[in-house]
C-alpha cells in the first residue's frame, strides 16, 4: 500500500518482565478492531539478534496523516499509553512518514 | 505477510540536509534490488508530525530471521551504512521481531 505509516521503539524500564511486554502488545493488537482508521498493524518484541537492539515496536499504517492523527488522540489508545506504555517507558523514538 | 521485520529510526547530526537524506533514502531504496532477500521495503523522511519525533525510518520485512541477516550483512548495505548512514547519525534505535 501507499499512504502514511507511525514506526515507534521502546527501550523498557529495568525489571520489565515478558508478561507485561505480551499483555501490552495483546492491548495493542486489539485497537484495530476499536479504530478502524487503522489499515495495518504490527507490534512485536525484539527478538534479541542484535544486543544494541530497543526492546519493542509499532508499526501502524493509515491511509493518510489524518487518519494516524484520529489513532493517535484516539481514547482506546491513550488509555492503553497511560496504564501500560508509560510506566515502563525508559526510551521511546519514533517517526511518522508518507509511503 | 509474516515473516521478521526490521525497524530503525535514526535521529541526525545538526546540520544535516534534506538534500542529503533524499540523497540516502535513494541509495538505500536501490538496496531491494541487489538483496532479493528483502521482501518489502519502505524508507521516509519524518513528517513532521510530533515534534519529539526521530528524523528518518526504515522498515524492511523478510521471510525470516536468517533473509533479515542476508541483509544486514550483506556488502552493498554495508557500504550504504558506512559511507552515508554513520557520518551523519546522532542517535539511532532499532528492534527486529517476528510478525
């Protein structure tokens, strides 16, 4: 597809276990079905092939800017940012792009 | 599809010049084309969206974690890190997960 695509990585606090990262990315995996501006989804935890490596991803494409717009102020996902993504955040980087 | 996805987002040196991301953002789409391992590619410039946001993206999807490997390896990508990724990277994440 073409359009609009929101990459972002997360480097997690210290003592961050496996669960929490897997009931995150079930939370996540689930917002399709609540926003439907979303076109495709991915979330994973990194896999461990390279040490510098952050420690989990998003990527989420949209038609266009609006509509990651309407997933980004969307309350199903800050709901989910503030109970889940923001107490165990140490580093986040991300980018939004035309593709 | 499935298959291993590779994430990275770079953050550049002061100073660094659309001309000369549109410049790397060519080079690195010709990548596909000497690296069959590479089963889709996107590369952007960040939209300017969320101010806190990284300068630059690449999502690259593989059959596999030993095709992702192909490709970091690989020379013609080599080169393309070596000559015009790393003099101009501040800060760089990146994560590699199934999906």
């Amino acid at each position: 597809m073409s359009g609009f695509r929101h990459v972002v990585v997360f480097r997690w606090n210290e003592g961050t276990t496996v669960e929490q990262q897997e009931d995150l990315a079930r939370r996540l995996r689930a917002l399709p079905d609540a926003i439907p501006e979303i076109a495709a989804y991915s979330v994973g935890l990194d896999a461990g092939v390279n040490a510098t490596s952050y420690d989990f991803a998003v990527v989420a494409d949209f038609a266009d800017r609006d509509a990651y717009l309407v997933y980004r102020d969307h309350p199903a996902h800050r709901a989910v940012l503030d109970e889940f993504v923001a107490p165990i955040t140490k580093d986040r980087a991300a980018v939004q792009y035309a593709f």
